[in-house]
C-alpha cells in the first residue's frame, strides 16, 4: 500500500512540518507493508516561505540578521525533513504529474489550510483534480480557516472534485453540517495531526535537553498583547530563564524542529499565543499558560483544545503574573485526548487500509445533518443559536427561552419528571426549589444575580434518582460541579440524571442586594414584592430592572448603568472571591447542557436568541428534541461571543477599597463613591436615558 500525502510541508513552520511527519507516522503505523511519501510540490504562490528575502526588506544590519537566521533555520528544516519524512521528487507542474501518475494506492490533503483558496491561489492540486479515478482520495483535517461565507464559496468551487473524495475530514467542526448536508461523500471532524501521536512518541523525536538553567519557554507567532510582560514577570518570580523563540540566542542556535520539541518538553513553564505550542503543551502535560486574544482576533483553535481536554484557568489576561491559576486535572484531560485520538485514529487506520472510512465512527451525516446525535466525529461541545417560537415565553425569560424549550421537552420525552432550579420565595430570597410541573418551573425562569440557597436540593435530588425519577437540575457551573461531587460520593446512579448550567458574569453580593432592596422601599415607601432583573419592557433591550412594592409603585431602570445594583456588579466589585478564579470560565463545564445569551448574534424575530452548548451526548439528545421549537442553528466555535466562555471576571482594582467604604460607612457611601451616585455617574445615566428616549441608541443599531 502506498499513499501520499499533499500538504504544506516547505513552509519551514514547526506546525506545518510537525504535522506532516505526525500524519505520516499514524499513517504507517507499525505495518512495513504501507509506504507513505508527502508530494514535494512546488509553485510560486507556495515557495514564498522558502525565500530568504522577503519582500520590502531593505539593506541593513537588521535585515542581515533576519537572513542569517532563516538560513540556520531553513537548513535544520531540510535536515528534518530528509530523516523524517519520505519526499518525492519536487512536483512542479500538477497537471502532469496528475495525468501521469499512477504509483499511489490512495492520496490524502491535510492537515493544514490546504483548502484556504487565499494562500493557494484557489490550486486545484489541493482538491487532487486530474487524478485518476480509480485512487482513492481522502482528506484529513483539512481547513479553510474562515467563515461559514468562506466555507460555502469552497464547496461552490469545488464542490465537483470534493465529491469524488471517499471521505471528506475538516479540522475545524463549525463547518462539518453545510459540507455534510451538500455533499454525498462521508463528512467528518477530525484532531490536528501533531495530537495522533502520543508523549513517548514525540520524545522519541526531541533533541537532548539544550541548556542545563532552569527556563521557562515563551513561544509566540504573530501579535503579542501581554505576553511578553508576563512571562517575565512569572519567570522573576519564579527565578527562571526566560527562553524567548524572537529574542533568546540559546534559541536562535537551537531552532529545528527537533529542538523546538525539547525546548517545549524540559521547560518549567511554557508560555504561548499558538495552537501548536498548545497542542504540546497538553501532549508533554506542562505548566503553560495562554495568551487567546479577544473578539475576532480570539485564537478559537487552541481555545477549543483546552475546553475540549477540559483545561481552564491559564488565560494571560493582564501583564503581570499573580498566584491563583487553576490546577490542570492531567487524569482528565488525558482521557478526553485519548477518547478524540482514537476516534482519528480509527479513521487513519481506514485509510490505511483502504477502506473508504464509511465504518469508522462518525462518518456519513448527510442524511441527519450536524443535528445527528449519533454522529461521534462531530465532536462535543457543539454550539446552537435560537429563540423559543412562542414570543410570551421570551418575554418571561432572561433571553430566548431555552430553558422552557429544554425542560418542556423533557416533560415531554420522559414520564415521573422533576426539575429543579432557581426561584424568588416571599422574602425575595434566591431558592433552589424543586418543580413537577410547568407552573412550578415557570418560576424559575429569568436571572437572579445573587447566590441560590441550595438547601436540601441536593439530598431530594439523590432521593429522586434512587427512586426511578427523571431529574433536571439547573445552576450555575459551581452549582452542578458540587451536585455532580455529592451525588458520585454517594454513589447515586446518574443515568437519569440532566444537569443544565447558565454561564454567569458571576454571583453578586446578597448582602448588598438586600441594601439595595432596603434603600428602594426607603425611596417608594412600600416593601418589594417583586424583582426581575430583566424585565424586558423595551424593545431590543434584556437588561432592565423592574422592582414592584406593595403599595403598587413601581421601580423601573430601563439601563443597567442607571441602575444602582447593576452599576457595581458589572464593575465585579460585589462578585464572590472565587468568581475572580473561576475554572469554568474558558474551559470545560461540568453540565450536560450551557445556555447563555448568544451575544453578538442577531435578533430573531423581536426575540433575544439564546446559545445552547451540548457538553454530553445526553445533552446533545435533548437540544435535537428543540431543534425545531428553538429554530436552532448551529454555530463553529469562532462566532461563540459569550465573555463567560472566555475567561472569568477580572479583579478591579478599586476592589479593597470599596469593600473597606461599604464596611465602614455603609451602603450609600459605597455607591456616592463607586456607583452611579456620583455626579458622574448621574450625568452618565441622564445622559443615557435621553438618548433611550430619543431613540439614538436603536438608530446607532441599525
């Protein structure tokens, strides 16, 4: 069996020849019957990497330096690839060596943005048009690197020669429903190369240890926000040897690819903005850190990796090191990569042995689409965007009214149900209570920003499960962590367990809700009754307050920066210390289901959408059965805005001194110097309140 690989092996990037020897390898396996080759192909538009001169680089010393670098590096590159990797002879014209051709078994595109037109010039080599018929072709993680536009114009493009592929294998997942309901060939998701091979196996390639200092190995590519100050603020602290891949001689002399693995593999820390320094980062299990980046500048590949492998808690988010990061559960995130590894490698293996890959798992969704809850290769998480049909129950919600959409749907799918949630009792306390029908469910839709008193909840819920009952348990992420703990500590069975959490900014004061509460009967001289922080009274806005007294007056703030509670918990000055260091934010929930507001997305219909994330295939199951009261879509993780998937809220620095105010002088202090008491504060919320008047703010939307 012979088969070759069309990838972007002269690149003379770690990622790129890193990747192509890994596909390689796991191609081969342990057979001497399979010979594999990478197609040394050559054009104008890919040789640009191999030159040493770039363009708009004048004379000068600087330059010089440049040129002797790449040289060195160029040379341990060519170095790598004659040992590691079987290359052909240099193709520089695809059309004949298509039409000629015929000493390949199979041929394979990937890993890599092979199919991002962009950088190839729209080559139709990447798409192996004019090879013969009878080889069999596949892709393996293939990419195009853009948006769900881009994805569509490659298949318009392209589609022709995409549908002679025996299996067609992305890397990115936001794409797999389109190509999979459009083109007849088995569609699928698969890992980046560099993660098919294990520890042992990359070790195996690293060079011996470079330098004997203890170091910490900053690997950047592209822009830096606060990278750099921080890895030299944590390697003072630390007492190490910042290895920097820019600046550091140490590295400009040791740069193939075998001494870029060891310098990742003997550091004490690695620090990085790329996927592939993360990739290793989880496969040598280090200390790491990660520099993601923001909006649509967000690194979505290697955040996906660390959600996927449940890693959360390393974000570099200012440029000063501090203690606090979460600890890495390695058992875990091990077991996640072995599951998606294997489920590649069983698909590899197909290839290999020339199978079209149909009996892999995961192939083959063109018929169910990306709402296939049977299909393995679209891996979890998944993210959906909607609204509930039924505008009444939007407006009685916190956005688009998928916690009724879920919870009518498990009323519906299971008998002998209970839910358990968030509700307001007659104190205007926040309460776990526990529901078996609609009405009691209803009063737990819409957000409190407080912390819920779990009570019993838990104990009634191991009760419930013991006796046969399908159960749903909602909460915030902390809240189902501390479920999930109680009920394995007590051996409970969990089958008919579905736990649903809102991914929350974080869990505000109740010491200071209640002052609030207290300064507000002052102001309308009635007791409250009633609290929505959301009541929706406007068109296109969600984040309104309305309080409602005895004596039939009303408190409205059509804005949450003329409302006094919101002002100070959106500036996280009453969060709970622990939300400072939350290890959900930015990595992997423990629930079966996330909902959120799906911000950045449009409105539908009037309705704010929601986001529903599938963690489990339990979870994927029930968000199917809403699929059509929902009108769900659903969405590749780089169009995700939720700021809760991203990192947890930042510490303010006024945060000690506001709380030493509101200690020692109490509640109307703290606002006159930190809240929308002040005079600025008051002229910016009259200011706002003209312009929702005026109706500026909608205009601006528009």
């Amino acid at each position: 069996m012979k088969i070759g690989i069309l990838t972007f092996q002269r690149a003379y990037n770690y990622g790129a020849s890193l990747q192509a020897y890994a596909l390689s390898k796991a191609l081969k396996g342990s057979s001497e019957d399979i010979e594999v080759s990478v197609l040394d192909y050559r054009t104008d538009k890919l040789n640009d990497a191999a030159k040493l001169i770039k363009s708009g680089e004048g004379l000068s010393a600087k330059t010089a330096a440049k040129i002797g670098f790449r040289l060195l590096k160029h040379r341990s590159f060519n170095t790598f690839d004659k040992r590691y990797l079987s290359l052909t002879a240099p193709i520089r014209d695809w059309k004949v060596f298509a039409g000629t051709n015929s000493q390949f078994d199979a041929l394979v595109v990937g890993s890599d943005q092979v199919w991002k037109d962009d950088i190839t010039g729209s080559d139709p080599a990447f798409y192996l048009e004019g090879i013969k018929s009878d080889i069999p072709r596949y892709s393996y993680a293939a990419s195009f690197a853009g948006s769900e536009e881009v994805g569509a114009q490659v298949l318009k493009n392209h589609r022709s020669e995409l549908e002679k592929f025996e299996t067609v294998s992305l890397r990115e997942n936001g794409y797999l429903s389109n190509f999979a309901e459009q083109l007849s060939s088995p569609v699928r998701r698969d890992l980046d190369p560099v993660l098919l091979l294990s520890q042992n196996q990359w070790a195996e390639v690293a060079s011996p240890r470079l330098i004997k200092d203890k170091y910490a190995f900053m690997y950047v590519v592209g822009p830096e926000i606060n990278i750099r100050k921080f890895a030299e603020s944590y390697c003072k602290k630390y007492g190490l040897k910042l290895i920097d891949n820019k600046k550091s001689i140490e590295f400009l002399k040791h740069c193939s690819p075998e001494d870029f693995l060891s310098w990742i593999q003997n550091a004490d820390c690695l620090i990085t903005n790329s996927f592939h320094g993360t990739a290793f980062s989880v496969i040598f299990q280090k200390t790491a850190f990660y520099e993601l980046g923001q909006g649509e500048k967000r690194n979505f590949r290697a955040a996906s990796l660390l959600d996927s492998v449940g890693i959360s808690g390393r974000e570099i988010v200012s440029d000063v090191y501090s203690d606090g990061e979460a600890v890495v559960d390695w058992a875990l995130a091990c077991s996640k990569l072995d599951a998606m590894r294997e489920n590649s490698l069983s698909y590899v293996k197909a290839i290999a042995e020339g199978r079209s890959g149909a009996d892999t798992s995961g192939i083959k969704c063109s018929d169910a689409g990306s709402n296939c809850s049977n299909n393995p290769a679209a891996q979890l998480p998944r993210y959906y965007v909607g609204a509930h049909g039924d505008i009444e129950i939007c407006k009685h919600s916190s956005s688009g009214g998928a916690f009724t959409a879920l919870t009518d749907a498990f009323f519906s799918r299971h008998n002998n149900s209970v839910i358990y949630g968030c509700a307001w009792n007659e104190n205007l306390e926040a309460v776990h209570i526990r529901a078996v029908d609609e009405s009691g469910r209803n009063a737990m839709r819409g957000s409190k920003y407080i912390p819920s008193k779990l009570g019993d909840s838990f104990k009634h819920v191991a009760d419930d499960l013991r006796h046969g009952r399908n159960v749903v348990f909602s909460g915030t992420p902390c809240n189902i962590a501390a479920l999930n703990k109680y009920i394995a500590m007590n051996g409970v069975p969990t089958d008919r367990l579905l736990t649903i959490s809102f991914l929350c900014h974080g869990v505000g004061s109740e010491r200071f809700f209640r002052d609030y509460i207290a300064h507000l009967e002052d102001r309308y001289g009635g007791h409250a009754i009633a609290v929505n922080f959301r009541a929706k009274s406007q068109v296109g806005k969600i984040q309104d307050m309305r309080v409602e007294f005895d004596n039939g007056k009303v408190y409205t703030a059509a804005s949450t920066n003329s409302d006094w509670f919101y002002s100070i918990y959106l500036a996280n000055l009453i969060l709970r210390p622990s939300c400072y260091k939350c290890k959900f934010a930015g990595g992997a929930r423990p629930s079966d289901i996330d909902i959120a507001d799906a911000w950045g997305q449009p409105w539908i219909d009037g309705k704010a959408p929601s986001l529903l994330i599938s963690n489990t295939e339990k979870g994927q199951t029930l968000i199917d059965d809403v699929t059509g009261v929902m009108s769900l879509r659903e969405l590749p993780y780089s169009r995700v805005k939720q700021p809760a998937m991203i990192h947890h809220a930042e510490k303010p620095l006024q945060y000690d001194e506001f709380w030493r105010v509101y200690n020692e002088e109490g509640y109307l202090s703290a606002q006159r110097l930190f809240g929308n008491n002040t005079i600025w504060g008051k002229a910016r919320a009259a200011a706002i309140r003209v312009v929702d008047v005026l109706g500026v703010r909608k205009l601006l939307k528009r």
